[in-house]
C-alpha cells in the first residue's frame, strides 16, 4: 500500500476516534462545567435568578466562587437523606432487579434458537410506550380502588383495601418494573457468548447441574451482573417521575429535592450544588464496577 492511502485511512481513523470524544466534550462535559458554574454562583432575583462567580465589575475580571451552597448542603440534614434515601432505594431496586432478570436472561439464552428474538422482543416491547403513561399505569393498579386491592378482596385475602400507593414499595416496584430490561439484555449478551463447552467440560469432571452453575456459569456472567446493576442503579438515584407519582411525603429521594430547589425555592445554586455532589458520590460505584469488569475480563 502506497503512503498516500495509508495517510488518508490513518486521517480517517483519528476522525472516527474524535467523533465520540467532541460528542462527550458537547453534551457531558461542557454542560457538567454549566453546571459546575451555576453551584458556585450566588443566589439573587432576577433572571437568570443567580449572580455568575466569573464576570466583570467596574471593567475589571471578577471571580468570586461561593462555596456557601456546598456548606449549605452539610448543615441541613434534608438532603442528608435525600441521599441517604435516594442510595437505598436504588440499591434494593438494585438487587431486585437483578434476582429478577437474571433467570428471565438465563432462560432465554437456553431457549431454542428460534424463540430467542421473540423473548428479546417482549422484554424491550414497553419501550415502545411512553415512560410517563407506564409509570401511570402503576398508579391504577396500585391505587386504594386499583386492580391489586380489587383482586385480593375478590380472593378474599384482604378485608379492606391496602394502603400499596404512596409508599417506599410502590417506588422500588415501579423502578423495578421500568429498568428491568437495563439488567436483562446486558445478563443476555454475557450468557449468550458463554461457550457451552465449559459446563458440558465441569459435568464430565462430576459436577451437578446447580453445582456448575455457581462454579463456571455464575462467575463468566460477572461483567454481565455489573453492567446490568450500574444501568439500573445509576439512574434509579436520581430518578424523579417515580418518586414523584407513585412515593409519598416519607418517600424522600434527591431528584424530587433538586426539581423543588429549582422550581419550588428558585434556588439554582443550591439545586446545582446538589447535583453535582450527586456526581461524587456516584463516581465511586462507578470506579468500583471498572474494576470489577476488568478483573471479569
């Protein structure tokens, strides 16, 4: 190959590798620096209802930061837990959907071959309706007058109806119910490549079924069980709709938090300063299933 194609093909690999770095830089980065910006800034009337901490004054270059909104945040214990609050609903939620998906996922990769893209097909079919009108649903069925209380009185399993909505359940469920797919297709695609020689291999050297499962099966599927868990848990902290339409007042979460900082006390510091020592504190569990995909790899 001459030095003239060779150029042009090298040309063209760095423009696909710069692709999704500018997409990063123009949609996480800089909007992160936004808002970076704002949790530094000073609350004032107006619009927009902050005072930057870079700008001029009388000409000159002025940079006055105020790191109040972040002590602010330390000495009322709301957000305390909100966070506290938001890190253990997620983390339940968390682990349910794992109990729940990874069977459903194990199942499927066992399934004829022809059945396969059915199975796939059912599990991301309520992403084809909106998120708004599924968590609605919810609200029906778990209502006082709902479809679940109307099936236990029919049963006769309850006497009156039970209080399901409005409580910390109700929000696990709903979160359950709307991110299980985030846990079921990254579970499918680590089974699936799974090569059935090695269960087949632990057999022949005497192992029993449930036994080669938690020996070679459950292990290979590790990367599987940590990028399913982090796509559910990283934004099941965060999540707001959920909370808001299926949670009561005791359902304290610091999505709805941040939206009444910001749309209740017009505070946009303090919401900013919430958001992104939300970050911080996800930058942990992020690093940690790093690690543990590379120690599965």
């Amino acid at each position: 190959m001459s030095a003239g194609p060779r150029a042009a093909d090298d040309r063209f690999a760095r423009v696909v590798l710069l692709l999704p770095y500018a997409w990063l830089v123009l949609f996480l980065l800089l909007p992160f620096l936004v808002v970076v910006g704002v949790s530094l800034s000073t609350k004032e009337l107006g619009t927009p209802p902050f005072v930057p901490p870079v700008g001029f004054a009388d000409g000159m270059p002025r940079f006055a930061p105020d790191f109040g909104n972040y002590a602010y945040l330390l000495d009322d214990p709301l957000y305390l837990f909100a966070y506290l609050g938001s890190l253990k609903v997620a983390l339940i939620a968390t682990v349910a959907c794992l109990l729940v998906g990874y069977p459903m996922a194990y199942g499927i990769v066992r399934a004829p071959a022809a059945w396969r893209p059915l199975l796939l097909t059912l599990v991301i079919l309520p992403f084809w309706t909106s998120f708004l009108i599924r968590v609605y649903a919810w609200i029906g069925i778990l209502a006082p007058n709902g479809l679940a209380n109307n099936l236990l009185l029919w049963l006769g399993l309850i006497d009156q109806p039970l209080v399901l909505l409005s409580t910390e359940p109700a929000v696990i469920l709903g979160i359950v119910y709307s991110y299980l797919p985030f846990m079921i297709l990254p579970l499918y695609a680590t089974l699936e490549r799974l090569d059935p020689a090695l269960t087949e291999a632990a057999s022949d050297l005497g192992c029993r079924p449930h036994s080669a499962f938690l020996r070679v099966t459950l292990p290979l599927s590790a990367p599987g069980m940590v990028a399913g868990s982090m796509l559910v848990f990283v934004p099941a902290v965060g999540e707001f709709v959920i909370p808001d339409l299926l949670g009561g007042t005791d359902t304290l979460m610091i999505g709805k938090v941040v939206w009444d900082e910001f749309f209740s006390n017009t505070d946009w510091p303090v919401a900013s300063a919430v958001a992104v020592a939300l970050l911080v504190v996800l930058i942990l569990p992020l690093l940690l299933a790093q690690r543990l995909q590379g120690d599965g790899r």
